[in-house]
C-alpha cells in the first residue's frame, strides 16, 4: 500500500536547446529590404524618364523578398548552431502542489474581492 501512495517518478532525457524564433528575423530582413530599396530609389541618381516612386516600388518588392530570404537564412544558421550547442537533461515529474505542501495555504492572490470604492475588483 506504501508504494500507491508515493509512486516512483518517471525520468526522462529531454534535449534542452536555445532556438531562434523565425519571424523576427523573416522581419527585420524585410524591413532591411525595404530601407535599402528606399537608399536605391531616393539616395542615387536616377534616370528622368522613370518616377522615383515607381522605382521605390520595384525595387522594394525584390529587395523586401531578398531581405526575407537572407533572414530566413540567417535564421537557419542561427538554429542549426544551436542543435551543436544543445544540452541533455534528465527531468523528472515533479508531485502535484497537494501532495507537496499538504499544509499550505490555498492561492487567493486571484480572488475577487471590493476595493476601497466598494467597486468589485481583484486583489493586488
């Protein structure tokens, strides 16, 4: 009957690895893009027969879409360094709150309770 009371907790060996998160760099290399169209549109001499903002148009899709391209690139770089990098760790579950603190007292921090403007409000 002992051991129902406090199984034995199951260990596993997990992987524990610090990946970059995609988007931002898929971003930032799109925003890249277009600065640098609006540097090729705006800040070098062009030719008359064309509109600046045209030319900024152009330029910003195939910049923007290159930009994208190097960050996601980057990205890759980024996360395959960090498969090189990565830690093994033996977890275990950990007993439930109950279990662990039998005579701890519930978490009220939540609560609803009136403030001092007898308004309904949470506590702080």
């Amino acid at each position: 009957m002992a051991s129902d009371d406090h199984p034995t907790p199951e260990r596993r060996e997990i992987t524990v690895r610090r990946a970059p998160k995609y988007v931002p760099f898929l971003i930032l290399g799109g925003i890249v893009g277009i600065a640098a169209a609006a540097v090729i549109a705006y800040a070098l001499p062009g030719d008359a027969s064309y509109d600046r903002g045209a030319v900024f148009g152009f330029f910003m899709v195939l910049c923007g879409a290159g930009g994208v391209i190097l960050g996601a690139l980057a990205a890759l770089v980024l996360d395959r360094l960090s498969v090189k990098r990565a830690q093994h760790a033996v977890v275990e579950a950990a007993p439930e709150a109950e279990q662990a603190l039998p005579d701890a007292e519930p978490d009220t921090s939540r609560e609803r309770t009136r403030d001092d403007g007898g308004e309904p409000g949470l506590r702080s």
